[in-house]
C-alpha cells in the first residue's frame, strides 16, 4: 500500500496549564487516494487529529510520516513548505479573510509557494473560483457571500494549489442540507481527480458518503468499517 499517511502510537498533549492529553497511542494509515470519515462525539479529539494531520500542531509522541516523510524532526519553515505543497483545509467555519475578495482568498493558499508570480496566483485563482461556480463572484467579499458561497470560496482555496491531502472539518456542519449537498459533491470530484480526503463529521449521512469510517474516542482511533 503506498501510504500517504502512517501514524504510530502518536501522542498530543495541550500543554496547559492544565496539560490536556488529547490523543493516545494513535494508529492510523491513509493510503494515497483514500476518502476517510473522523466520526466521535465532541470532545473525543478529531479537530486536534485534523490539526496534527495538517501539519498545524506538532504531535507530542510517537510517529506520523506524511509522504513518507518525518514531520515531527522538520522546521517550522519546512513544515510550512510540506504543508502549501501538499495539505489543503477546509474548515466549518469557512476561515476567509474578510477584507480579502473571493480571489484573493484563494490565492493566498499560494503565497508560499516559490516561483509563481502575482499575475499567475491571480489566474490560478479565479480558475479555481470557477471551477466551483463562482465566476461572477471573483471580486464579492465574504460577508457579500453566503455560507454556501463561502464555501465553495474555501474549497477553491483548499484546492488552488492542487494538494495531495484534503483535510476538512465539519465542511457541511454551517450549511443547510441541499448546499451541504453540492458541498459534499464539490469534494468528492476533488477526489476523483485523485485527492486522498479526510473529512470529519458529526452527521451520518456524511460519514456514510465516504469508504471508510474511523471513530475517535477518548484521543483514540478505532476503525468502524
Ligand atoms: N487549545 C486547547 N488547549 C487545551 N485543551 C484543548 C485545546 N483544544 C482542545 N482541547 C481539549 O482537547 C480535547 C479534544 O478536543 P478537540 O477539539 O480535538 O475535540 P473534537 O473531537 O474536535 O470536538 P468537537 O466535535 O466538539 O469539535 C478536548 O478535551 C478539549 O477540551
Ligand atoms: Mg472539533
């Protein structure tokens, strides 16, 4: 299996006061292409394992080799890097700048890549803009958006930069249940294309749409099916 994500007995701990031990002696193999739901009741540690996963947080035990590569012995800077070249995020709370248009929201996911000039993040931008059906709203600001806009404004930004990891936390949990639909679609072309995704989800019908279930519970993982 060519493995995009290898996890071993991986420990984080908020260090505090007072530290919290949020996820324990995790396992967990990706395979390149996979599509994976996080499912767990609040506070079990699925955001803490999506922020580990993208590189936000460093885990504080044990191993996660993304891409084959060690993540926990990089910089800060190299990390960054990994992270802008392979790692795309898509959040319930959509996370957009809001003095930034649509397209420069987008392209902001690009500003860490070297050697892309501003005209071509521009391009890149509005063509990732459109390929989620917002041609027309290229220079719109966020709140001239709706939540289901906003988005589909993330998940161009998410993909902008064509990622091999799509990592997604309650992407539908703010959108009522036809956008979260088209939303859910959204990704899983992404995936098509050859995106691995890992989504996390509170809602079943969202689990159910992706091949494979993992649950986290008290800060560990168990696969469901
Ligand atoms: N910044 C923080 N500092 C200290 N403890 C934290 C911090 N963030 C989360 N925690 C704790 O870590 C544990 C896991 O939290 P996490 O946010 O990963 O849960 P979750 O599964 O995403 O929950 P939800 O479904 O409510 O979003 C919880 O006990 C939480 O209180
Ligand atoms: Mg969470």
């Amino acid at each position: 299996m060519n493995a995009l994500i290898a996890i071993t007995d991986l420990g984080f701990v908020y260090p505090g006061p007072p530290p919290v031990e949020a996820l324990i002696s995790v396992n967990l193999t990706v395979a390149t292409g996979e599509y994976v739901a996080l499912v767990g009741p609040s506070g079990s540690g699925k955001s803490t394992m999506l922020n580990v996963l993208g590189l936000l947080d460093r885990h504080t035990s044990g191993d996660y080799l993304l891409a084959g590569s060690d993540v926990l012995s990089m910089r800060d800077a190299e990390r960054t890097e990994l992270r802008s070249h392979s790692i795309g995020f898509v959040f319930q709370a959509f996370h957009l700048m809001p003095h930034r248009t649509a397209w420069e929201n987008v392209s902001l996911a690009l500003m860490y890549r070297k050697g892309i000039s501003p005209s071509v993040r521009r391009e890149r931008a509005v063509a990732a803009l459109e390929r989620v059906g917002l041609r027309d709203k290229v220079n719109a600001y966020p709140t001239q958006l709706s939540g289901g806009q906003r988005q589909r404004v993330a998940i161009a930004r998410a993909c902008v930069g064509d990622p091999a990891l799509l990592l997604c936390d309650e992407p539908t949990g703010n959108l009522d249940s036809e956008t979260a639909t088209r939303v859910l679609e959204m990704i899983e072309e992404l995936h098509a294309q050859g995106q691995t995704v890992v989504v996390i989800t509170h809602d079943e019908a969202v689990a159910a749409r992706a091949h494979r279930r993992i649950r986290v519970r008290d800060g560990r993982t168990e696969e469901i099916d």
